[in-house]
C-alpha cells in the first residue's frame, strides 16, 4: 500500500489510465480486425471506411500517449497500402 499521499494519488492515478488505455486497445484491436475482414473480402469501399475509422482511433490514441507515433503511423501506412485500387498498386510496385 502506498504511504505518501503523492503515492496515494499516483496509485489512484495510474489505476485510472490502465482502465483508460485497456479500453482504448481494446477499440483499437476490434477496429483492426474488422479492417483485415474487410480487405480479406476484397471490397475497396469497406476497405476504406474501416481504414478511415481505424486510422482515426490510431491518431486519438498516439495524441494521448496510449500508442506509440510510430507504431501509429506503422498501421496507417498499412492501411494506405490496402486502401489504393489494385491497379493502381501493381502499376507502382513495378
């Protein structure tokens, strides 16, 4: 048990930022996975509502600490990779 009252306050503190950050990964990874279902199915349009969702959450969650930038900016490079019309892909990979 915390002795200080500013452990007492950080104990408190950091209680409220797990319960925080679990529900903002939580959010994250259902967002995630619903972008994978949608380019498992191939359709752009889903593709590219799920990825404008999920890119969103990424930003909110890296401005209050609970993702890292790069990381954050690892998925949204993802997503723009599924997101481009095939054509368009196989035109800039060669």
């Amino acid at each position: 048990m915390a002795n200080t009252k500013s452990a007492i306050k950080a104990a408190r503190k950091s209680a409220r930022l797990t319960t925080r950050n679990r529900a903002v990964q939580t959010r994250l990874k259902t967002l995630h996975k619903k972008f994978e279902q949608a380019v498992a199915k191939g359709d752009l349009e889903g593709i590219k509502a799920a990825g404008s969702l999920y890119a969103s959450a990424m930003d909110r969650a890296t401005k209050s600490g609970v993702v890292h930038r790069n990381a954050a900016a690892r998925a949204k490079s993802h997503i723009a990779k599924h997101s481009r019309p095939k054509a368009a892909a196989a035109a800039a990979a060669s």
